[in-house]
C-alpha cells in the first residue's frame, strides 16, 4: 500500500453502439491513443524520445491488426510454401500484438506521467452483436494494469450473451 496517488488520464469516451458493424472496436481506440501520443504538450526531451518510441510501437502494430479483419488471406489457390510463410508471418504477428499494444500504452502513460489511461465504455450491451466483441477486446489486448475499464450496460444482458456465445461454442 502506497501513499502516493494515482494519476489518471481519460483516455476515451466509446458507445459501441455508434461504431458500424464492420469496424473494429480497437480501431477507435487506437485512433485516440495517436491523437494522445500528437497532442501530448510536454515538449521535454523524455516526451520527444517517448514519441519516437511510440511512433515506432505503433508501427509494429500495423502487421498484427490485419488479423482482426476476419477476411481470409487470399493466398488459398496459391503455392502451399508461400502459403504456409505467409501464415507463419500472420501467427507471429498475432502474437505480438497485444505486447506492442500494451508498449504503445506504456509509452501514452509515459508522455502524460500516468499510472493509467480510463477507457469508458457506455451503453455496450444496446447492440448485441458488439457487445461481445467489446468483452473479447478487453480480453485479449486491454488486459493490463494501465488501462482502467469502465463499461456500463445490463449485466443481465451481458450474461445472456456470453452464455448463448459458450453454447454455440
């Protein structure tokens, strides 16, 4: 237990149900952490090497996002070899996605000297087949200490989906 207070920075204010259904909901806040990471007034040389540093996270993440597209690679009538590097590169990139994504974050807290960035999350549940992509990206790349999550909806509702998704599975 520490004395010391926790600084916080808003990160961004999301409703889910004002995102298109072809949109991934990490795009947003992606976009937000670049215009944090632009906007930040600091101009001391640790926020000017932490930009660089940010800039070059952020670059690192291009190869893991095309995985969140869904779309199939558009290799499959081509070579099995270049087949198989190609989803090799794609598994890595994977992988590595939500390490740089946690770095990309460290270095946003880093530039605003912040413990955590707050993520709110409003109405999630108002569109059901969202919702359960929200849970999911809190899940798999938002799990780290420095990112604060509220989400507000129907916790019925949110049972509800999350049990009908385990049935189907």
């Amino acid at each position: 237990i520490s004395d010391r207070t926790v600084n916080v920075q808003p990160l961004m204010y999301l409703d889910p149900s004002r995102i298109e259904s072809s949109e991934h909901v990490l795009l947003h806040i992606l976009k937000r952490l670049k215009y944090l990471a632009k906007c930040c007034s600091d101009r001391s040389a640790d926020c000017e090497r932490e930009q660089e540093n940010f800039r070059k996270y952020f670059q690192d993440l291009a190869g893991g996002l095309h995985v969140l597209s869904g779309n199939r690679s558009g290799l499959d009538d081509l070579d099995a070899e270049l087949f198989l590097d190609h989803g090799l590169e794609r598994a890595a990139d994977s992988q590595r996605l939500r390490g740089n994504l946690h770095s990309v974050i460290g270095a946003v807290c880093t530039m605003y000297r912040a413990d955590a960035l707050v993520l709110a999350i409003d109405d999630a549940d108002t569109k059901a087949e969202l919702a359960l992509e929200v849970l999911e990206c809190l899940r798999k790349y938002l799990d780290t200490p420095q990112v604060v999550a509220l989400v507000t909806g129907d916790l019925e509702m949110y049972s509800l989906l999350v049990q009908n998704h385990f049935q189907k599975d």
